[in-house]
C-alpha cells in the first residue's frame, strides 16, 4: 500500500488521517498535527525518525503510514541577475519548473510557483502554451508546496527571517483549473505552524477562468477559500484582439469577468493587480482608454511586464517610448501603474518563458 504524502494534507485533512488511520486520540489528535506541522515545515525535519515528540510506537507507525517523499531537483539554472531556476521530476517522471527572483539587494526572493505540468490556455505569447500545447496533469497539493520546501533548502532559508518573502503562483499552467489542489498548498503556505505566509505574501493569478466551484463562480469561490491577492491575466482591454492572443477569451469574456473580479475586492479587500505584457500592438491609445474604463469598474492596479519574445511568433516587444507613455495614461487617470523588467532571461526563467525541452519531451 502506498504511503500518504504527508505535504498533500491540509491541517485538517492530517488531524483526521492521524484519528482515522494512525488511531490517535481524537481528544489529542489537534496537538499531534501541530506537532507533526511544526516539525516540518518549521524545523525541516527530513525524516520522522526526528520526530521526538512522539513516543516510539507512534512515530513507527507514522513512519509506516506517511511518507516526505519531494520531487527531485535535476538542474538548476543561474541567471547573471541572481535569478535561480529549478527543473524538477517529479515521481511520474515528469518535469516542472520553479523559479526565485531576487529583489535588488539579492538577499530576499519571491518564488514562482508551477500549477501544472503543460497549459491547454494556449495563450499565443506564452512559452508553455507553444511547447507543451496541452495540460499534461495538475499538480498534486504537494507537489506544489514542495517547491518552496525544496527552494528553501538551496538557499538555507529556515531561520525566522525569511529570504523567500512572497509567493506568485505564476508558473506553468493556471491555478484556477487546478483549484482544489492549490487551496491546501495555500492553506499550508498561510497555517502559522506551516510556513506562516501572510495571506498578502501570496498571489494567485488567472487569465479569468469563470468556471463553477461549489455553486459558485470560481473567483467568488477563491476569494474566500483562498483569500489572497489575485492577478487577473488581461493583456488586452478589446475583446477582439484579446481573443486572437488568449483563446480563453471566447468562452470567459471581460465583461462576463468583471462582476466577479468586482466580487473578489467585495470579499477580501485586496485590489486585483492587472497583469499586462507589453507588446507592440497592445500599447494603443486605444487599449489604454479600454482598460481605463475597466480599472474605473474593478479596484485594481496595472503591472506592466516587459515582453520576451517567442522564437516562433511575430510578437514584438513595445518601445520603451510606448511603454512609458501607456503608464503615463493610466497614471493620469488615477491608477496605480509599475513596469516589471524581466529577470531571468539568459537562461529562459522570465514571464512566459517557463517551458523546458524536457518537460515538453516527456509530455
């Protein structure tokens, strides 16, 4: 019988497990996890041979019954800039990739997170969309939150004072078609005696995905399951063009999604960050004047992220001129404007650059 992954479970999820399966008190079961937890993911225990906590008889069966098994790291990557990128296997054989961007110091990070092995979205200026050119899976709720653990193992990151700061579930594939997996790594991420994130440390994106969860619309849904800040993958403010470079946009149109963005702020308050890749054609006066008109009806703030070609697609990257005077635009109505640098781009760990060869082999 295969073991239970221990980094798939939730508290709660571990509480029960350890009632149902390890036969632990229920009256005692709350202190176990806590104490499983804190071992974990606060001292990084590797094996529950360390588990001291426990008394030997219950730490054999817990060995027996729960595994700590991470996916594997089989390359890492250093950009001249200081970012760090990580292929990983995972126990199907498959490959993933993860990413920590360094802030200007180079002693804090932010880490991008991996959802998915490949991305059906098939968005055209989007590097896993063109190679994978299909989901291959989702990734379990371990071995999202594995990728943390694994990262903050390479750069020793296990005092109080965190050196990875933030998390961006930003990686390969789309957090809100894998939504139940990524609430327990979030939970886990948030959980003070897990990693102990705050709920403003963390930022889950979607292209607006307006599927159904739980009777609910799924952003609805996230907004209190997840309750962190979310990144609204727009691109473009006219629904035409916006159609001709994220397909999604057919089935999920702006205004279908804005009643539930409008929703998101309603519920946790956190503006929605409008993330936006700077292209040649989508730096118009004309897409400004949309997305204003958008930004007016969703509490938002727009981040402008510098374009990394495609060796295969016609995309070209805005001028600096464009980009400057787009922001400005936006800026002069009112609205938070940043322009984010790619970091990473020698060795293929920027925006929309996340698709290794062998992940695509394997697919």
């Amino acid at each position: 019988m295969d073991k239970q992954n221990f980094y798939d479970l939730n508290f709660d999820q571990l509480k029960n497990f350890l009632i149902e399966k390890a036969e632990v008190d229920e009256k005692k079961a709350k202190m176990r996890a806590q104490q499983m937890f804190n071992a974990v993911y606060k001292k990084n225990i590797k094996n529950f041979d360390e588990l001291t906590t426990f008394g030997l008889e219950l730490r054999d069966k817990i060995k027996n019954l729960i595994s700590l098994e991470k996916p594997k790291i089989i390359d890492v990557q250093k950009s001249k800039d200081g970012t760090i990128k990580f292929l990983l296997e995972l126990k199907d054989k498959r490959n993933v990739e993860t990413v920590l961007i360094p802030d200007k110091t180079l002693t804090r990070y932010t880490i991008c997170l991996s959802v998915s092995v490949g991305c059906y979205l098939s968005c055209e200026f989007c590097a896993t969309a063109q190679i994978s050119k299909s989901l291959v899976r989702n990734l379990s709720p371990g071995e999202i939150i594995s990728q943390i653990i694994l990262c903050k193992d390479y750069i020793d990151d296990w005092s109080t004072q965190k050196k990875i700061t933030n998390q961006v579930l930003m990686g390969e594939g789309s957090p809100f078609l894998n939504l139940d997996n990524v609430k327990v790594a979030i939970d886990n991420s948030k959980n003070k005696d897990g990693l102990e994130y705050g709920r403003t440390r963390i930022t889950v994106s979607t292209v607006g995905v307006g599927i159904k969860k739980d009777e609910m619309d799924a952003i609805e849904w996230a907004a209190k399951e997840l309750d962190v800040y979310l990144a609204w993958s727009l691109h473009s403010s006219i629904p035409k063009h916006r159609s001709e470079i994220m397909p999604i946009n057919e089935k999920y149109s702006i205004d279908s999604l804005i009643p539930q963005l409008k929703k998101y702020y309603d519920q946790t308050k956190l503006p929605i960050f409008i993330e936006w890749i700077c292209l040649e054609e989508n730096m118009t006066d004309e897409h400004a004047k949309e997305l204003i008109k958008i930004m007016k009806k969703v509490p938002s703030k727009l981040n402008l992220i510098e374009f990394n070609p495609l060796s295969n697609k016609d995309f070209k990257p805005a001028s600096q001129e464009n980009i400057d005077k787009f922001s400005k635009t936006i800026q002069d109505n009112g609205f938070l404007s940043l322009f984010r640098r790619s970091r990473g781009r020698d060795i293929n760990a920027s925006c929309g650059s996340l698709a290794n060869k062998k992940a695509a082999a394997n697919g």
